[in-house]
C-alpha cells in the first residue's frame, strides 16, 4: 500500500503565494487603468508631488497660490511610492507621450497587490485556527472573488490598505498565540 506523501511546512506558504498570484493575475486582467472618483485622483496627485516636489501639497509647483493639500490621509500615497519609482522608471523606456498613462498604471497595481495579499493572509489565518486548507482555499477565493474586494482592487481607495493592515495585525496576535501555546508547559 502507497503511502500519501506528508505537506511540508512550506505547503502552505507555497499554497499562499499561488493564491496570490492568481488573484493579483485576475485583478490586474479585471482592471481598468484609470481612477474612478477625484478621491483617488486627490490620492494619486500626492503621491506624485511627493517624488517631484518633495511634499504633500498639491500645487507644489505653484509660488503664486499658498499650498493646498488633500483632505485624505496621507499613508496610502507613502505606500505606492516605489511603485510610483518603478513606473517612472518603466515609462522612461518607452515614448514621452505614455509616460504619465504607464506611470499612472504602474501605480493602478497597488490595490490589486494590496487586495490579492489580503487574501492570501485569509487564507493563512483559516488554517492557522485549525481548518482544512481547502477551507481556507474556498474562505480566501470567496473573500477575493466574491465580495466588495474585488470591485476595490480596480481603484486607489484606501479601504484595501487599511483592510490588509487590521488583517496582518489579526495574523500577527495568531501567530503570537500560537508561538506562546507552543512554548507554555504543558500541565
């Protein structure tokens, strides 16, 4: 009789990262490349005066008018900087005229990156409580595919950033459940 082989440890892990990939792949396919509400945009145009002028205010290239700032907070537009570099640097390869689209779509990329780690940390976490990882497999792709996740992973709100953090802040207080279970005697 043929024995099953044993999950390893990074079965799991491995199992995480192609949910991930294959959410983020779908996102990305589902995604229209361009900002929906003047919030978003708002969000963007710090993001973007933070690389060229250095600062949160909105007109920063303007001495005439005094400085304007957005009404949103600024942690999301801190977040996509490297992305906002990486589509600078994109762009840099291909004609001036798409600079700003590809800029602007390197930057798009944040949610669904954001959204499809979410999921992946969902899955983690529903196996980490004890169920199956099909469980966890069908509680991820039903989070990621099957509520309000997925139409936000097509913008450049803040919710899935805040969604992301309050869930690695949950898999962080499990995974120090679990390492403080493992380490207490046993009576």
């Amino acid at each position: 009789m043929r024995q099953l082989p044993r999950f390893s440890r990074s079965a799991p892990q491995r199992a995480a990262q192609a949910l991930f990939a294959c959410l983020f792949g779908i996102y990305l396919l589902t995604s229209s490349g361009h900002n929906y509400a003047i919030d978003e945009e708002l969000m963007f145009e710090v993001t973007e005066n933070l690389v060229l002028h250095g600062g949160f205010a909105l007109n920063a290239g303007s001495a005439a008018e005094p400085p304007q700032y957005s009404q949103y907070g600024p942690g999301q537009s801190i977040a996509a900087l490297p992305l906002y570099g990486l589509g600078r640097a994109l762009a840099r390869m291909f004609p001036t005229q798409t600079y700003a689209f590809l800029t602007r779509a390197v930057v798009g990329w944040f949610n669904p990156l954001i959204t499809a780690a979410v999921a992946a940390l969902l899955y983690q976490a529903v196996c980490m409580l004890g169920y199956r990882h099909r469980v966890g497999l069908a509680t991820a792709l039903l989070y990621g595919l099957g509520t309000m996740a997925w139409p936000h992973s097509k913008t450049f709100f803040a919710e899935p950033l805040t969604a992301l953090l309050l869930f690695a802040s949950f898999v962080i207080l499990l995974r120090l459940r679990h390492a403080l279970a493992a380490s207490a005697p046993q009576l």
